[in-house]
C-alpha cells in the first residue's frame, strides 16, 4: 500500500459514509479528471470573445 493510499484511508475512514473508504479512491481520480476536462474545455473551446482594440 502507498502512503497517498494508506493517508487517504486514515481521513475518509474517519468520515461516516454510506460509501465504503475503497470508493473513496475511485471517486477523487474522477472528479480530478473530470474537474480538468472541463476547465480545458472551457478555455480552448468556449472561451470568451474578447473586444478589439481601437
């Protein structure tokens, strides 16, 4: 066991949950990824308009 892995049971098994602490670890890599996903896409593919200087 990792120490990212072995720290990150010692925080979420304290918390009371429906989900077990093992979920925890496929839960947060998602949200990460889908966090930057969205941000890149945000900025290269929806990005603000900017004005023109006159």
């Amino acid at each position: 066991m990792s120490f990212a892995t072995y720290y990150m049971h010692l925080i979420f098994g304290k918390i009371p949950s429906l989900m077990s602490p093992d979920l925890i670890l496929y839960i947060l890599p998602a949200l990460t990824i889908s966090i930057l996903f969205f941000s890149l896409k945000i900025m290269f593919f929806k990005s603000p308009k900017l004005r023109k200087v006159k």
